[in-house]
C-alpha cells in the first residue's frame, strides 16, 4: 500500500512539475527579433478578425464569402 501512495505522489509531483515548466517558458519574454514580429503579426491579424466579426457585423451580414475567407485565413 505505501508502494502506491508512494508512485502516485511521485507522479502527482512529475505532472506539477511538468506544468510549472511549461508556463512559465510559454510566458517568458520572447527571445529574437523574429519571435517579436511573429506575435506583432498574429496580434495584428486577431484585432482585425475581431473588428470583422464583432456582434453587429455578424449579425447585419448574409455570412462569410469566398473574398472573407481567403483575406483572413492565411
């Protein structure tokens, strides 16, 4: 029984582990020039989608055309 307590605890301790690990190397700083210009572009493209296709916009349209698709969806 102290042999199970003992695996679970241990993986229960790797899993923290693993996601402490992970947000905070997916929060740090981004490290070159190109990091900066990939989420300034991505950053860019989501506020246009989001102006796009606020409530009202979707709402007062007949849908996505051919022409919205291909100018968001990159």
């Amino acid at each position: 029984m102290a042999t199970m307590i003992a695996l679970f605890a241990g993986l229960a301790v790797l899993v923290a582990g693993l996601a402490v690990y992970l947000h905070r190397r997916r929060s740090g700083p981004t490290e070159n020039l190109d990091g900066v210009l990939a989420e300034q572009e991505r950053t860019a493209r989501l506020r246009a989608l989001r102006s796009s296709y606020s409530s009202i916009a979707v709402h007062s349209s007949h849908g996505l055309t051919i022409d919205d698709l291909g100018r968001h969806h990159r």
